[in-house]
C-alpha cells in the first residue's frame, strides 16, 4: 500500500449532469478525499476520513475549492507558439498562421520542446487531461506522448493525416497516412495513460481515399477515439460540398467513408443542418464546444443549449491556438458568453461539469476522470476564490458558494489555480 495523503477543503464532485437535473441538486460539496497509489479512495467528512486514514500525510487547502482537473476536448499543441495572431478567418488564417509553424515540427527538437512547454502552461492552468491534434510528422506524436508519459499524464492524440489542400512538406498520402497512423497507434495506444486518436484533419484536407483509410484503420481499432472538425465555419462549409458534390451534406463525407460513430469526436459543429443533429445524436457521437475559438476566429455562436437538449453529449475545450487562451476558466467564461447571445444563462456547474465531467464523457473516460468518487484517477485542481483583488471582494460579497465560484470561472486565469494534482503527485513532482 503507497502512502495516503488527505486533502481538505471544499471538494467538488457531481453525483448527476446539472443539464437534467437542477445544478444545485447535481453538485454536492464534501470536507476532504483520500488519495493512495495515484486514485481517490475516499471522499466525506473530514473527521470521519482522518478516523480511518490515521497515518495519511494531511495538506489543508482552507477554503480553496477541490475538485477534478479540468479535461480540454480538442487542441493542436503544436500551435502553442502561434496562439492569437491576428486578423484571419478559419482557411486564412490556416495558410498564414498554422501551416508554417506546423511545417517545423519535421525538427523532434522542436516538437520535444512545444510539447513541454504546452504541457507547461496547460498544468499551470488547471488542465489535467488534453485530447490534441499534432501534426503530419510522426516525430510531433512522439514528442507529445513521450512527453505527458513521463509526467504520468493521461493524454489523447494522434498524427494529423492531410493529403491535400495543404503545403509542399505537410502533405501524407492516403497510404502513408495509414502506416503512419497504424504504427503510432500501435506503439502508444494504452500504454500508461496514453490513448490514440484517429486523426483526419477535416474533409477538405483529405481526399476520400485517404478519408476511406482512416476508416478503414478506425474499424480495426474501434476503441480508439476518432477526431475531426466538423462544420465550423459557413465558407467552409461551401468548400466541402465543392469538394464533395455526392455528399448529402458536411458529416455525410465522414459518414461515407466509415467515420462517424460513437467514439468519434466532431469540433465545432456550430453550423449543423437537421439530419446532421439527428444522425451524430443517432449514432452517440461527442461534440465539442470551443467557444474562445468560435469568437476570436469568428465563426458562429455553438447552440449548446439545443444539443444538450437534443441528447448529444458535449465536451468543452481551447481549441488552442485557434482559440485564444490556454485556460478552461477563461473558456467556461466564453461558453457562459456565447450561450448568453443565444438566450440561455448557464449555471456555475454546468459550466464546470462541462470542463470535466462533460468533456470526460465525450472521451468515454468518465470512468476514470473527471470527477471526485473512489477509484477515480488522482487528477485534481485546487482553486483559490480570492486570486486577484477584484475576484476577492465579489467573492467576499457571495451569499453562497456558487457565487463565489462564478466569480472564479468568469474572471480567473492561472493565478486562481492553487495546485495541481496529475495521477495523485503534485505538478512540481511531475514536471521535470
């Protein structure tokens, strides 16, 4: 038996989804967990857990807030360096930006270095569990896994596969693609907490051969995850059926070619027609929501309030560096703001069950993070509710703790995150 440790506080954790049933009755709020070998063990009051853990080491967190690390659904680590530059729409702003940073990662000293660094910065902001897109390079998959493995993190990703529509040194081929892809998958996928994503970038990238292989590929491993973007922007939108004149619609050249099903994850999907809602609510697919990259890249307000209502099951995420900030907090705000333009107040724990145990879901890894119950995965952040002055007094003003916590989600950033935990070691212990 590892040695035990008690963190008290006030531990958040989600006994229901606060989209069907009223968030306060889906959230509860207990006194401290047991962490040993890596999980939670335990989870309740603080006397009681201290009576039957007598020799774990005890850290007290006051009245900071303990709950699950937040779970970022969709993310291109290798445009950590280009995040927020200025002025492109999506297919722009792809050629000006993404495309030439993309093209360096061919240097494993470069893709080694991004991959620390954005791992970095994510953990310093509460983030315990990324799914990414890297690049065409193999070497970018391998910088990234190699990297969150030795920190003993739970990550997902994949080898972006483009054949064409892209630069001269980003292009695979629908073979090449594969072998690629099948080797990594196989090298990585459930090693440690390690999982691969079939990763075709969108359709407009990819020829139907190539869209035929990842297919092909995803039906030999079905339980890995497959992820896209779907449906993001309306210009976009138009180039696909140019590309695709058979396709009944933008998910119909996924759905042709083998890629639509229930472990597929689908980005954006802002711009979806009727039979495109049914079939991903039909077949159980994840989508995921990244609000600060709908906004900053202007691509349309995500009806989050519709989906949910419709079934689907959402994730939330940066979508760094298309999105503009490498924090969940700052993108629980941007959901809050972008749901408020379409009529619709979400509640503190919606928002924070998105960021977790939502985005856990749409990775069917709700079994092992995303929130605070015995034999959950030891991924936690502790967050402080008086981090900046502003934030303080408001929080001081609350009348309960929801109030102090909206505070947090809308106007926190890295300094509100107190600690963090990643396979039940602290952060400091974990970076190297």
């Amino acid at each position: 038996m590892g040695d035990e440790m008690i963190l008290k506080g006030q531990v958040l954790s989600f006994g229901d989804s606060p989209f069907d049933v009223p968030p306060l009755d889906a959230a509860r709020f207990d006194e401290a967990l047991v962490l040993r070998d890596g999980k939670i063990v335990a989870v309740g009051a603080f006397a009681a857990l201290r009576k039957a853990h007598p020799l774990a080491k005890i850290i007290d967190y006051g009245p900071h807030v303990i709950l699950a690390g937040f779970i970022d659904a969709h993310a291109h680590y290798p445009q950590t360096a280009m995040i927020a530059s200025w002025g492109k729409r999506l297919i722009d702003w792809l050629n000006l930006y993404t495309f030439p940073e993309e093209m360096k990662f061919a240097d494993e000293a470069y893709a080694a270095e991004i991959a620390s660094r954005y791992l970095d910065l994510t953990t310093a902001n509460g983030t315990t569990t990324i799914c990414s897109f890297c690049t065409i390079h193999p070497a970018s998959v391998e910088a990234f896994f190699g990297e969150a493995q030795a920190r003993g993190q739970r990550v997902v990703a994949g080898k972006t596969c483009m054949d064409r529509n892209a630069p001269e040194g980003l292009r695979d081929t629908a073979q090449s693609g594969y072998d690629d892809s099948r080797a990594l998958l196989q090298r990585w996928h459930g090693v440690d907490r390690i999982s691969y994503a079939i990763t075709p970038r969108f359709s407009p990238t990819s020829t139907p051969e190539q869209l035929e292989a990842m297919g092909a590929l995803w039906a030999e491993h079905p339980d890995c995850l497959m992820q896209t973007h779907l449906s993001e922007q309306t210009d976009e939108i138009e180039w696909v059926k140019s590309l695709y004149p058979d396709a009944r619609d933008y998910l119909d050249t996924y759905e042709a070619h083998g890629l639509l099903g229930a472990r597929g994850l689908y980005g954006h999907a802002i711009h979806l027609e009727a039979r495109e809602r049914d079939r991903l609510a039909e077949v159980g697919a994840s989508l995921v929501h990244c609000p600060t990259s709908n906004m900053f890249i202007g691509s349309g307000l995500f009806d989050l309030g519709g989906l949910k209502d419709s079934g689907l099951r959402v994730g939330l995420a940066t979508d760094t560096g298309g999105g503009s900030s490498f924090s969940m907090l700052r993108t629980m705000a941007a959901a809050y703001e972008v749901a408020q333009l379409r009529g619709r107040a979400l509640h503190g724990a919606q928002l924070i069950w998105l960021a977790t145990v939502g985005s856990a879901e749409a990775l069917h890894m709700g079994d092992k993070i995303g929130n605070i119950a015995p034999v959950m995965e030891g991924d936690l952040v502790v967050l402080d509710l008086a981090s900046t002055p502003a934030i303080a007094q408001r929080a001081q003003n609350a009348s309960e703790i929801w109030e102090a916590m909206f505070a947090t989600i809308m106007m926190g950033d890295d300094r509100a995150v107190a600690d963090v935990w990643i396979g039940g070691r602290r952060f400091e212990e974990n970076a190297r």
